[in-house]
C-alpha cells in the first residue's frame, strides 16, 4: 500500500507536470486533428483507444501510444469487414490479432479498405516491433555468452525499429545511424550504426544512447502511427471542410 498522503502525492504531481510542461506541450502540438463525421461511423472503443493513444503520445509513452492507435485502426477494420454483404459478426468471434484482421479484410476483398492495406501493414510491423514482441532482454548478463546473446537482440530490435523508420524516410535512418554518442566514462566517441553493427560490445551506459532510442526512434514511429491512423480514418470517414 502507498503510505504517501494524498497532499504529498498531488505536491509530486505538480511538480512533474511544471517540469515536462514544455515538452508536453511540444508533443501535443505535433498531434494534427483528426476529423471525421461522426455519422459515418461511431465507435466508443474506437474513441477510447485513440484518446488513450494520444493521452500516452503526449506524456512520451510511445509503446503505449503505438498499441492503442493499432487497436483504433483494429476496430475500423472490423466495422468495415462487418458491413461487407455475406461477411458475418460471428466471423470476428474468435480472438484474432490486429495482422489477421487485416489479412481478413484482404481475402474478402472489402473493397473500402484497399488503399489502407499497406498503410495498416506497416501500423501492424511497427506494433508488433516496437510494442509488443521486442526481443532483448534487459537484464544483468553473468557470463560472456549471455552478454553476447543480450548484445545481439539489442542490436537486432534496434536494426528492425532502423528498418520500419527507413519505410518512412530513410534519410531519418542515416541520420541516426551516423548520431555521435559519447561515453565520459571511457573517454570515446561512438557512431550508433558502427556500434548496432558491431554486434559484441553495447556500451548502453553511454550519455545519450537510451534518450536516442526513445526520442529520436519512438517518437518518429508513435506519430507514424497516428499518421496511419488520421489517413485511414480521414480517408473512410472525413468531413470535407472549406478551403
């Protein structure tokens, strides 16, 4: 049980929310509407998982935020299945993964979905990589072959965030890669593309390498999967507003 006193717990929350006011307000700011009409198609899941996404988005759960706008985009492909003439609700009875929904739509041929297949795809990679089925194992290695085993998933799961930011631009993916992290412990510089491909040695203590991954890669893959979801949501369901 928390033994802190309500005063003390909102004292700390104060606190927190003064000194991330800025960067909060930074991420809100990169968060475009999305409009749609509301008589088109309504979902209060749908709703809850993307307010809960960009809730997350802006506090820099990007994991979080990846997993809810993948399980928004879920449901509107399940609405969209359902209304198919012949497809029916009890098909979507078993518990199926975002990617078998998709290939679901694909096989039935649901025709409003079709330019959003590829979009759902990589919001599905992206899910899958990033937040849900990572790889490495972040825990103390005692003996050289498991130090070996924990530097090759790292350098795996970070090659395939590389893989999915390159799907987007692979401009951002040679920038990062040639990022210069420096270790003041050692007194040396590193290159992140060298040490990822190195494959033995992950100084992972070195200033900077984890504020990278997060800031740099999770963010830029977070509001991809906004993206996705703003095309795909504009595309079936949006408001023609004025010029």
């Amino acid at each position: 049980m928390n033994t802190r006193s309500l005063a003390e717990c909102k004292r700390i929350l104060q606190k927190s929310d003064a000194d991330t006011l800025e960067r909060r307000a930074k991420r809100l700011q990169e968060l475009k509407p999305i409009r749609t009409d509301g008589r088109l198609f309504s979902s209060q899941r749908e709703w809850d998982y993307a307010s809960e996404a960009a809730e997350n988005y802006i506090n820099a759960s990007y994991r979080s935020a990846i997993f809810c706008y993948a399980c928004a985009v879920d449901q509107i492909f399940r609405y969209e299945y359902v209304k198919v003439p012949g497809n029916k609700y009890e098909d979507l009875e078993k518990k199926l993964t975002f990617g078998q929904v998709i290939r679901k739509c694909k096989e039935k041929n649901v025709v409003p979905l079709s330019p959003f297949m590829e979009h759902a795809t990589l919001l599905n990679d992206i899910r899958n990589n990033v937040a849900t089925h990572p790889l490495f194992i972040d825990i103390p290695a005692e003996s050289d072959r498991e130090n070996q085993i924990r530097n090759q998933l790292l350098c795996r799961d970070i090659m395939k965030l590389l893989d999915l930011v390159e799907r987007v631009d692979s401009d951002l993916r040679h920038r990062i890669e040639s990022t210069t992290l420096i270790s003041e412990v050692e007194g040396k510089n590193y290159i992140l593309g060298e040490v990822i491909n190195r494959h033995t040695t992950i100084p992972t203590a070195i200033d900077g390498f984890w504020g990278l991954i997060q800031d740099k890669i999770l963010r830029f893959l977070a509001i991809q999967a906004r993206n996705i979801m703003k095309t795909i949501s504009e595309g079936l369901y949006g408001i023609d507003l004025p010029p």
